[in-house]
C-alpha cells in the first residue's frame, strides 16, 4: 500500500511540476525570465535582500488601506497595483502587464498580463505578499530596470514631468467650469507641441472621452495617463505622467490606515488634506457628503477606499485631479456591483496553493499508512527451519522433547 500511495503523490507532484514548466516556456522571454529570477531570489526563504526603508515607507500607507485576505496579506492582483502606484509616484514609471482599471482605461480583451501571473508564481507561502515581500518585489524590480539605462535615468523623470506638466496647463485653459472636461472639437483644435493628438476611436477605446447630451467631452485626468503621453519605453515600463489626484488618495491612507473608513472619518480629514494636496481653490459641497454618506449606507457604515463607488466619488470631488474609473455604466458612471478585475482575482489559480495542497494530502496518507502497519499484530509462526529440513512449529518442539 504504501509503494501505491508513494506512486500516486509523485505523479500528482510530477504532473503539478509538468505543468508549471510547460506554462512557463510562454515566458521564455529573456527580460521577463530575468525579472522572474530576480524576484524569486528577493522573495525566497533566507534571502538576504534589504531594501532601503524609504519603500517600505513609501509602500506603508497604501498597504495598510489595500483590501486584505484572510491572512492579512494583499492578492497579487492588488499587489501589483500598489507597486505601481509607488513607481508612479516616485519615478513616474508605468509597470507592464498589469491592469489597466487604476488608470481609468479599459484594460484591452486579450491582454498579456504578466506581471500579475509572474506576482503569482513568486508568492512566497501562496497566502499573499506583507509589506516586506512588496518591499522586495519594488528594490528587485527597481534594480531590474536601473540595468536598462536608456529608460531609467532620472532624467527621464524630470523630462516627463516637465512635459506632463504643461500638457496640463494647455488642456486647463480649455476646461470648462474646472470640471476637468474639454469640448473634443476644442481638443482637435489646439495646436501645442506637447499635445499629442488621438482619434475618436482610439480616445473612446481608451476611456478618455464620455459623451455629455450627445456632445464629446476629452476627461483631462484620463487622457494625461494614456500610453501616448509616456515619452520612453523599456522592458518592464515606460515613463509616463502621474495621476495628481494620487497626493490626496496617499494622505487620506495616511490619514485613515485602513481600507474601510467610516463616511464621517472622510468628510473630517479629506476638507483639510485638500490644501495640503492641490493648489487652487476646491469646493466641497453639501451634495458631495451627501453622495459620500450613500456610499456608506451601502456598505453597511463604512466607504471601501478601493471600491468603484469611492474612486467615482473622487471624479465627482476633483475632476481636474482624479479620472473617471473603469468600468462605467451606460450613464458613464462607475458599474460597482462586480468590477473585471475582481472577477479575475476571483479566477486566479495559485500554483503553489495547489502543490502544497497535494504535498499535504501525500503526507497524510504515509501517516495513515504508516499507522495501519505499526497497528497490525504479527502472524504467527508457521514455519520454523532447522538444517536442511523445514518443520511446523508443533514438530520442532516434539523432537525437541525426544
């Protein structure tokens, strides 16, 4: 029996192993398969990585207002998005292979998210990333990059939030009533060298326009993070504008430290953190807490700050900073019922939940094995040898007594 059992685990262990190594010959890639080495090197048991607290720091605040799992940890999924954000903030990088919902963009049918499937397959316990492995995951990505030096340089940074910058100033002369829209014809028809021209198509495709009384309407926030105003690419990123609205979401983390605020804790802290994020002037009206005291009713006291509704709210509260969320109903609102991107989270396969899993059913069966036989009495003796002739046990001792 045990001979059957040990069979069976090693071929479950085998075909698991198969498995893997045959879905990873799609990554054969030689960025991607140097990144994968890079991180499971941060992230394996023992390693000596340290990465400066500065990341950890800056990671902290969003990692402690992320939506947990039942270990307290985040899904690569969110994992992912907190990186990024960091990245944004500090080098202005977007990360390839990853959603693209943060953005206010559809993410495209069919895309290569790699980055996602690579956090999966690096999760060290299989139970999700602390803040330390997220550590990890940005000092190994961060010095994956440095290596491609035509896309890292500081340089890069300055130039893109130079030309972010007054991308922004020509677009805000066209807003009306600072609600962060342009009339598209308006849009079409200026003529500044930093403003790169779209089509139609490829401005809706990409979320950046909403129809307003049948009128197209350019949405500021969502155009300034499309692909077309990165100026650099490389392996892993390119380097892109900054959503501004992200100084305010980072001091509100800071401010709550945790992912479900009440709608009081936010209409006490959010007035007064406004000044310190935006400049200008910015209203907060009574209709504004109104809608943010709704979001609450609806998730039974507390306003999810990772929620569709929430990042709708933001739009409606600064539309100049923050873009208007993916996906959106007919209305052009926000569809907060059951987003892509939990869906996706709610698929996702973990590989190494899968090998543990097997390797603990293995186990418990050599256990039972090994009980059953330490349990069974031995048989008696049948037959006892003595020289070249083979007796009973009756006759042994018979001619014994003889």
């Amino acid at each position: 029996m045990p001979s059957m059992i040990a069979s069976a685990v090693f071929f479950l262990l085998g075909a698991y192993s198969s498995f893997v190594s045959a879905d990873s010959v799609t990554e054969s890639e030689a960025p991607r398969a140097e990144l994968r080495a890079a991180l499971d090197g941060a992230l394996r048991y023992g390693s000596s990585m340290s990465p400066p607290i500065s990341i950890e720091q800056s990671l902290w605040p969003m990692f402690q207002a992320a939506p947990k799992n039942s270990y307290g940890r985040v899904e690569a999924m969110d994992a992912g998005g907190l990186v990024q954000r960091h990245f944004l903030k500090e080098h202005s990088w977007q990360i390839a292979g990853l959603r693209k919902e943060y953005l206010g963009q559809p993410t495209p049918e069919g895309a290569d998210l790699w980055f996602v499937d690579l956090l999966m397959r690096v999760d060290p316990t299989g139970r999700g990333f602390t803040v330390g492995d997220l550590s990890k995951v940005a000092f190994a990505l961060e010095r994956t990059v440095v290596q491609d030096r035509e896309t890292a340089s500081s340089g890069l940074t300055e130039q893109a939030r130079d030309t972010c910058a007054a991308t922004k100033e020509a677009l805000a002369q066209l807003t009306q009533s600072q609600q962060g829209r342009v009339p598209l014809d308006a849009f079409s028809a200026l003529e500044v060298a930093t403003v790169v021209k779209e089509s139609l198509a490829v401005l809706q495709e990409s979320g950046a326009v909403v129809d307003v009384g049948g009128t197209p309407y350019l949405l500021v926030p969502n155009y300034m993070l499309l692909p077309s105003n990165c100026i650099a690419s490389g392996s892993y990123h390119s380097v892109c504008c900054e959503s501004e609205g992200e100084v305010l979401m980072r001091n509100i983390e800071l401010e709550v430290q945790g992912p479900a605020p009440s709608a009081e804790q936010l209409l006490r802290v959010i007035p007064g953190l406004v000044s310190k994020s935006f400049a200008g002037h910015h209203r907060f009206t009574r209709r504004l807490a109104k809608q943010l005291k709704s979001i609450a009713e609806d998730n039974h006291g507390t306003v999810p700050l990772h929620d569709a509704a929430f990042a709708n709210w933001l739009h409606e509260a600064f539309p100049n900073e923050f873009p208007l969320p993916w996906p959106r109903t007919e209305q052009g609102g926000v569809d907060s019922s059951s987003t892509e991107t939990e869906q996706v989270q709610a698929a996702a396969i973990n590989f190494r939940e899968i090998f543990l899993m097997i390797a603990a059913v293995g186990f418990a069966l050599f256990r039972y094995a090994a009980s059953q036989m330490q349990g069974a009495k031995p048989a008696p003796a049948t037959n006892v040898v003595e020289g070249p002739v083979t007796r009973t046990a009756e006759e042994a001792t018979e001619a014994k007594t003889k």
